[in-house]
C-alpha cells in the first residue's frame, strides 16, 4: 500500500493511481493541509479524501490564493529591502 500526501493539492492523485496501478500497489489518495490553530502552523494529513469533491476543490483553491498572496507580500517586502528576485 502507498500513502501519498502533498501540501494543499491532490493535482498528482489520478497520475500517482494510475502508476500505483500499473505496478500492482494499492493507492491511498492523501493530502496535507496548512492550517493555523491558536497561532501555531498545523499540518493536518487526511486520507482517503475524494480528489474530485468539489468541496474539497473550493477549499484548495481558496488555500492557493491565500499562499500566492502571501508570497506576493513577501516579494514586496525583500524588494522594500533591496532585494530583486
């Protein structure tokens, strides 16, 4: 049995079953979710989850937005510095 998991995307899921497939392996669809609880980073390992749930899509999408704006106001803060990436 593989158990697979990535940080707020299940994009890999159905390439990821279909090798496990091919080779014989039995798949276990995961994630890892970033979250905060009372201030503290949490990483959260779920399994078994639907990649197709469209729940579960709004929610990652929104998680992807939340991480590139806050990339964007790390990349503003480094150029504020002097620094150009």
């Amino acid at each position: 049995t593989l158990f697979r998991s990535d940080h707020d995307t299940m994009d890999a899921t159905s390439l990821t079953a279909k090798l496990c497939a091919e080779a014989g392996i039995r798949f276990i669809p995961g994630i890892e979710i970033s979250c905060h609880c009372l201030g503290e980073e949490v990483h959260i390992l779920a399994y078994g989850l639907d990649p197709a749930s469209k729940k579960l899509k709004v929610f990652l999408q929104e998680q992807l937005q939340d991480r590139l704006e806050r990339l964007e106001a790390m990349r503003l803060k480094l150029e504020a510095a002097g620094i150009y990436l």
